[in-house]
C-alpha cells in the first residue's frame, strides 16, 4: 500500500506544483515580465503538464518528476522574486 500511497502523493505534487506554475506564468504574462522569465515559467509548465498526463511511479516520467518539480518551484520563486522587486512599497 506504501508505493500507491507514494504514487499518488506525487502525482497530487506534480498537479500542486503545476498550478502554481501556471498561475504565476499568468500574472508574469499580465505583468509584463521579462522574456527569460516567462519562457522558463512556461517551459516548466509544458513539461509538467506532460508528466501529470503520464504514470509517474515508473518509466520517463517517474525519472523527470523530482527535478521538474524543483524547476516549478524555482521558477515561481524567480517569478515572486521579480515581482516583489517591481511592487511599490507605502
């Protein structure tokens, strides 16, 4: 029962984080944010997308799920990084 319960936990990760990912790809748009920016927070969205639709407890999948997850991570932390560089503070 463990290895299910892995299983699902992430694949409810890699949906977690992919939200994230999109969200902030969606605001970086609106916001005009710098190019880089934009295509990394996409290019990890893609990636995550892809990964969500596959069985991530083997194969290529299950491979690539732990660095994706830490490149959506990171990218939603450049992102906040980059907005709160831009928010004027009171």
């Amino acid at each position: 029962m463990r290895k299910d319960e892995d299983h699902i936990d992430k694949q409810t990760e890699v949906r977690h984080v992919l939200r994230r990912v999109k969200t902030a790809l969606e605001l970086a748009i609106v916001a005009r944010a710098p190019t880089e920016l934009l295509n990394r927070l996409g290019r990890v969205s893609g990636l995550l997308d892809a990964v969500s639709q596959l069985p991530v407890a083997e194969g290529p999948a299950q491979a690539m799920t732990g660095e994706l997850i830490a490149d959506g991570m990171a990218a939603v932390v450049a992102w906040e990084k980059w907005q709160q560089g831009r928010t004027p503070t009171a």
